[in-house]
C-alpha cells in the first residue's frame, strides 16, 4: 500500500486467484510490509469477523485476552 498501482497489482493477482482451491502465501523471508497490505489480502481470504490478529514489529505485542 502506498506505492503506486501496488493495490491495482494485488487485486489483479487475488482475481487470478478466484478458482483455486487453495494458496500458500509464503513470507518466511519478508522483511516487513505494510500491515493495511497485509488486511486488504486477508481480506479476500477470511471472513469478515476477526479470526487473525496482526501487529508491527515496531509496536507493543498484543495483549493477550
């Protein structure tokens, strides 16, 4: 998010993905991103009720309930 066209790009790559049965999202290597990214993806994945919680790596862990 933020650089140019990257949502356009996305969203091309998440329509390409529509009729799979399933997709592995590998970011063992990522250094970082930008976490509005990160729920725009979940987005097309998840429901809309909260299942995952994300935080930054600069932030304050979550607090645990």
């Amino acid at each position: 998010m933020g650089a140019p066209g990257a949502e356009e790009v996305v969203a091309s790559a998440l329509r390409f993905l529509e009729r799979t049965d399933a997709v592995i999202i590998d970011v063992r290597d990522n250094p970082g991103g930008s976490g509005m990214m990160s729920h725009y993806i979940f987005s097309h994945f998840l429901p809309a009720e909260p299942v995952a919680r994300s935080r930054s790596r600069a932030g304050p862990a979550p607090s645990r309930r």
